[in-house]
C-alpha cells in the first residue's frame, strides 16, 4: 500500500509543484517500488485523459427547447427572487442591528474625532434622503403618467 506522503509527491509531480528534492525522492521511491511506479503511471494516464476533456457545447436548438419550457424559465426567475429576496432580509437585518450599536458606540466614545462623528451622520442622512426621494419619484410617476398603463415595452 502507498503512504500518504508517498501520494502527495505524486500529485505534486504530476501538477508541476515540486521542488528538485521532492522529485529526487519520488524517483528513487518509484526505482524501489513497482507498486509505486505502478501509480504514478495511472495517476499520469488520469491526468492525461483529464487534460484533454472539454464540454460539449449544446447546439442552438438544445438551448431554445430548454428556454421554451415554462418551468425553466420559472425556475431561473425563482432562484433569483429567493436569492435577492434573502439577501435584502440580510442586510435589513444587518443595518437594524449595527446602525444603532455604532451610533452608540460612536457618539458615547469621546476618543472618536468630532470629524468622524460628522462625517457618519452625513453618510446616514444622505442614504435616508436618496432612499425618500427615490420613493418620492416613484410615487409621483406612477401617479402622473397617464400614458404609462397598458403600453408594453
């Protein structure tokens, strides 16, 4: 049976990351061993066969079948809604508990500089105020545009 260390200088010979020694040892381990040798030449042909292996690029018509089933289609949508629905829960979560700790933290800790302290304010107030006014817009427009509804795009 092969040792562990005896693999290891195997695969480091076979990917290119060895040192002369490594591949000294494993030269004498293969000249004493015809177990050994027995492995390095199956792990070469792997390594071989492996290296020469490319995926078969479906066909157009294999693409436009998989997109025309519903299920595909709603599939994909799903995963994305699932992915960016958890993803903002996430960062909702986040912000709801870490907002308020560093505010804290930040005004109750008088080693922070007075211009951190104004330049965090700012950030959030800035943020609060992009948020408002881009749902301030969103309202106005959908209110306003009596040309908007029932137009496909």
């Amino acid at each position: 049976m092969i040792d562990d260390r005896t693999l290891a200088l195997i695969m480091a010979v076979l990917d290119d990351e060895h040192s002369p020694e490594d591949l000294k040892e494993l030269e004498d381990l293969a000249a004493a061993s015809a177990e050994v040798r027995d492995e390095w030449r199956r792990q070469q042909r792997v390594k071989e066969a492996t290296s020469t292996m490319a995926w078969r690029e479906p066909t157009a018509e294999t693409w436009d079948r998989y997109w025309m089933s519903v299920y595909n289609k709603t599939e994909r949508k799903i995963a994305w809604l699932l992915v960016l629905g958890g993803s903002f829960v996430l960062a909702a979560v986040g912000l709801w508990e870490a907002v308020p700790h560093m505010l804290r933290s930040l005004f109750n800790d008088s080693s922070q500089p007075v211009s951190v302290r104004i330049a965090v304010v700012a950030i959030l107030l800035g943020v609060l105020l992009l948020v408002v006014s881009v749902i301030r817009e969103q309202l106005t427009a959908n209110r306003k545009d009596p040309y908007d509804k029932g137009v496909s795009r």
